[in-house]
C-alpha cells in the first residue's frame, strides 16, 4: 500500500489527534466534576476535608475512571474527524487526487496505534500510582468518617493465639496490606464474646495486625484506649494484598512482578494475567475503534443520511465494548484463557471493520 505524503499525514493526523483529545479531554472534565461533587456530599462527615483537599482527591481518582473510556474516546473522535473532513469536502478532494480510503486512513490508524502503546506504557501506569494514592488518603480522610465509604466495606474471618475473631472496616488501601475505620470482634475459644476493638488503622504484618488509635471495650472491665495495640493473626498478606488490590490498580509495569509473586504464594493470578494481556491488547482495539469509525463515517454529506450513520457507528461500537466485557467476565472467571478473552473482540472487531470498508469501497 502507497503512503501518502508526510504534508498530508501530519494535517489528517492532527485531525484525529485532536478530535480524539477534545472527545477525551470532555468525557475527563465531566467524570472529575461529578466525582468532586460526590466527594464534597461525603466531606460532611470528615474533619478536615477541605474543599481543596477533595478537588485534590477527585484529580488523583478521576485518571482511573476516565482510561475505561479511551476506547469510546478512539471512536467518536474519530468519527468527529472523519466526518468534519468528510463536511469541508477534503475527503472528496483526496479521492480525487487518487487517494484511496486506506491511504488517508493510515494517519488514524498511526494515532491509534500511538495512543494505544502511550496509554499502556505511560499513561496506565500513571491512573494506577494515582490510583493507590488516591485510595491512600481516602482512608485516612473517611477514617473517621460516621459511616462507611463508598461501599467499601470489607470483612475478614481469622484464627489465632487470640481467638477468634471477625474483622470489619470501611476502606482498603489498593496494593496494601492496610485498612481504616475498623473493628475487630474476639471471640473466646468457646464462641462467647470477649471484646472490641476499634481503630483508625490497621496494617497487616508477618503474624500480627498492627493497630493505630485503639479503644477496646470489654464486657468486664472498663474501656481502654491505646496508641498502638498489636492483634495476632495467621493470615498471609500476600494473599490480603491480593484481595485488597484490583488488577486496575496495579501499573503495568508491575504486573508481571505481581503475577510471580501471586503465584509463589500459591494463590490465583488469573485476573493479573487477564489485565496484562487486554493492555497488551489495547493497541489493536483502538486501531479497531477506527476501522468502526471509518466504516459508517465517510458517506458524503449531500447523500444524506448521516444521523442513521452516526447512530449506526454509535451502536456497533457500544456492541464491540459490550463483547469486550464479555470477555473479560468469561477469562476473568477462568472459562476462557486470558490472552483469548483479551485479544479476541481487538481481532474480530478489526477484521469486521476491514469487511466493511472492503465491502464499501471496493466491493
């Protein structure tokens, strides 16, 4: 296939670049706004969260949010794109010039790919140290917050030198082994209740909980109150770590580090395997993404017809996000291998693109 010239590439590829960032740039802009008004409604019940300090949060929460949208971005960015040339009859002028449509679409197709491998290498790992920080102070701010956060409460069952005991708390920090707002209940070898124990904090360490901000409340002495209190337990915190930590949380660089120790410790790494491998994929959706958008976006305007088109484009690519969930729950339940849930809706939809554009434009 004959490249077009280095003049045309860069004003095509500005195009889409700037299509697809102003798409993205809105679809950020409306997730942080929302996502600070949510927090500021929560900061009734915190002391000391400040106006500024959940516009802070909100920025280091709303990357995360906002990369599960790249791939609509791609889209309607690149039908915003093709459509706008489509409008100025540039497109026309360069099919007259003897340009075909894999020519002129080989500027979106480069976007693509280059967003694709940024947004992997760059910006993934970037949303997820946000992410965590994000989660960080979260739990420190709510920790002392009158109810529990967000739906976050975790629940945890343990045995050991102290009895049982079950484990209550509102917020796990991600890629951590610590929790806040929590309450412990012991139970004595018997079954019958022997205490309570409140905290702000608790960090798992090798063999102990450790406790920040303590008041235990027995049934037959009076309350105490403790700077620090350490809790035996039996639990690994590999395997807390992993229960606490999503795979979204974790950067891409780190994923391969946390596959291996994930399964030193014996336990299960399918959704770590799974969120490597669609990151890897990512590339390929978003240069599919494209080949969706070109094929319901290039009909000339005097034709007519251009709502049904867009609506037509809309719908196939909400269908390829729906497929790609799909997939997703079916390798994350271990139904289907990792590398196929992740690369299968990437090459199907890329392969159905090329069908229409073949069937469009050479058919």
């Amino acid at each position: 296939m004959q490249l077009i010239g280095p003049t045309l590439t860069r004003y095509f590829s500005a195009r889409f670049l700037v299509m697809i960032a102003g798409v993205f740039g809105t679809v950020f802009a409306l997730i942080y706004t929302l996502d600070f008004v949510e927090l500021m409604r929560r900061a009734g019940d915190a002391q000391g969260a400040s106006s500024g300090l959940m516009a802070t949060l909100s920025l280091l929460r709303t990357p995360a949010v906002a990369e599960q949208v790249l791939p609509f971005a791609m889209l309607f960015g690149a039908m915003a794109a093709l459509l706008n040339l489509s409008r100025r009859l540039e497109l026309v002028v360069a099919r007259a010039a003897g340009i075909s449509v894999w020519q002129f679409l080989q500027p979106g197709l480069l976007v693509a790919l280059g967003i694709g491998l940024a947004s992997v290498m760059l910006y993934n790992p970037l949303s997820a140290l946000m992410k965590q920080q994000a989660s960080a102070i979260e739990g420190r701010i709510f920790a002392s917050a009158t109810r529990s956060s967000a739906g976050q409460e975790l629940w945890l069952r343990q045995s050991s030198v102290d009895g049982q005991a079950i484990i209550r708390a509102d917020v796990a920090v991600e890629n951590s082994t610590t929790l806040a707002r929590v309450t412990v209940f012991l139970f004595a070898p018997d079954g019958s209740f022997r205490e309570r124990i409140e905290a702000s904090q608790a960090e798992l360490k090798e063999g102990y909980w450790d406790l920040k901000d303590v008041r235990i409340l027995s049934v037959d002495a009076e309350p105490r109150s403790h700077d620090s209190y350490h809790l035996a337990t039996t639990l690994d915190p590999a395997q807390v770590r992993q229960s606490f930590t999503s795979p979204d949380a974790v950067p891409f660089w780190s994923l391969s580090g946390v596959i291996e120790r994930t399964e030193r410790a014996g336990l299960d790494a399918t959704r770590y395997r799974l969120q490597r491998d669609m990151l890897l994929a990512r590339p390929l959706l978003f240069i599919a993404m494209v080949l969706v958008a070109a094929s319901f976006s290039l009909r000339f305007f005097r034709f007519g017809g251009v709502a049904r088109m867009v609506l037509g484009g809309v719908v196939a690519g909400f269908v390829l996000y729906v497929a790609t969930e799909v997939m997703k729950d079916l390798g994350a339940s271990g139904l289907v291998s990792p590398p196929v849930a992740a690369w299968f809706p990437a090459v199907v939809g890329s392969l159905l693109g090329v069908l229409a554009l073949l069937y469009q434009e050479d058919g």
